[in-house]
C-alpha cells in the first residue's frame, strides 16, 4: 500500500512515517517509480510505534523495543515492567517539578515580604544587603 493509504489506515500522518522510515524503525520497498511501497503488517508496527509514543517512550527506547514486538516475543508481563518504569520516571519528574516550584514559592514569598516592608510608611528602609544578606535561599547574594 501506499504512505496516503498508510497513513489514513494506521491514523497517522504521512510526514510521521516518512520521518519513522528514516530512523529505520519501520521498513518499505521503493516501486520503479520511487513511490513507497508498505506491507500490511506496518500498520501494527506504526500503532505499536504511536501507542508507545503517547505513553510518552523515546524513540530510541522504542526502537529497542520494537523487534521483540515485531516477532511476537514482547510478553504481556515486559509491557507492565515497561509501563511500570515509565510511571516511576513520571513520578520522579513530578517530584522534581514540586521542589522546583516549591523553591519558587519561597522565593515569592521572600520578595513580598520586602516589597511590604519597603512599602510601609515611616519604616526605615533595610540598609544595602551587597554582600552582607542572605537571599531566599539561604545563601550570600552575589556582587556583579
């Protein structure tokens, strides 16, 4: 079949196959014409590629993968293990991503406190911090 076909039947764009094509992750024979020519099975492979994509795996990883897939030895149980991983990396970047923004509130938090203090009528302004105050991190602030 050809990459139109392809594309409509696996529902994925033909830039998206030409682009997996090139990476060698899915295979197709050239007619006399130059036009691609697709086997059935490269629609399995295509929504194998698209599934794993959308549960956010690499391209690389995929490719690692998708041989065994191709095969049928990719079992049930390496799938779970697969997902399994992919939800603890998931769960690592939301942990990272909570002290990151944990981080930032405290550094709001320290900048209003100052912005109040500064605003307050009659209320002597705190002397130059260059080099002798700690910032909301704890740490001395650099000199430019």
């Amino acid at each position: 079949m050809q990459i139109s076909e392809l594309a409509s039947r696996a529902g994925v764009s033909a830039h998206a196959i030409r682009h997996y094509e090139s990476l060698g992750l899915i295979a197709a024979r050239r007619r006399p014409s130059g036009y691609r020519e697709f086997d059935e099975n490269v629609i399995r492979e295509l929504r194998f590629i698209v599934m794993s994509r959308q549960c956010g795996f690499s391209l690389k990883r995929i490719a690692e993968v998708l041989p065994a897939y191709r095969s049928n030895a990719l079992t049930p149980a390496q799938m779970i293990a697969m997902l399994e991983d992919r939800i603890a990396e998931i769960d690592a970047e939301i942990a990272k991503r909570r002290a990151l923004r944990k981080h930032l509130v405290s550094h709001i938090d320290w900048f209003r406190e100052r912005q109040q203090r500064a605003a307050k009528p009659g209320f002597p302004r705190a002397p130059s911090l260059r080099g002798k105050g700690a910032g909301p991190s704890g740490g001395k602030r650099r000199q430019p």
